[in-house]
C-alpha cells in the first residue's frame, strides 16, 4: 500500500492512480457485480486483457489493499479474488459511472 506522501495530492489525481486504468475498472466491476471471481472468469469476462496485464493489475490491487486474494489448499490449488471492505467503498463508484454511462448510451 502506498504511504499518505507517495500519493497525490488531489484526491481525484488518487483515485485514478489507484483505479484510474481501464482493465482495474473492469475488474472491480467483475467484484462489485459477482463478489468472487477466479482468474479464468477475469479471462472469460474481460474481453482483450491478457494474462500478463491482468496479473500484474490483480497484484497492483492487492497491493494497494482494493481486493483480497485467497489461495485454497487444494489440488489443483484455487485462487479466488474478492474487495476487501476498502475496495467495496468503490460500489458507489461503478454504480455512478454505470449510470451516467447509460444515460449517455440513451441520448445519442
């Protein structure tokens, strides 16, 4: 997680830091909508992002404590990804921005 003085300043600057890429927004997305996934249903479900991408921005959330990654011990072992209660603050977010998207779809 980042310290308070590695982030921006403006509060808006921060929240694009953290989820300002389009594959972390669809992410979230997929975790507001259906609480767990696990990397294949990123897969299936984010059309275009590869592998290496949605590796590297699962890690990139984890890291800045939006989304929790539980290993279970099993064979073959299981990865399931969920928000934790500081990734769930964003469902207001996503529903915001699924709204002013549609409105915006409707009045074309």
């Amino acid at each position: 997680m980042l310290t308070r003085e590695e982030l921006p300043e403006c509060p808006v600057a921060t929240t694009v830091q953290l989820i300002g890429n389009k594959w972390k927004l669809l992410i979230i997305r997929n975790l507001v909508y259906s609480e767990k996934q696990r990397f294949t249903d990123f897969l299936k479900s984010i059309s275009g992002i590869s592998k290496k991408v949605l590796t590297d921005d699962l890690r990139a959330l984890e890291k800045d404590g939006l989304i929790i990654r539980e290993v279970f011990a099993e064979v073959p072992p299981r990865v399931e990804y969920s928000l934790s209660n500081l990734g769930k603050t964003l469902k207001p977010i996503l529903d915001a921005m699924s709204e002013w998207g549609t409105d915006y779809k409707n009045s074309l």
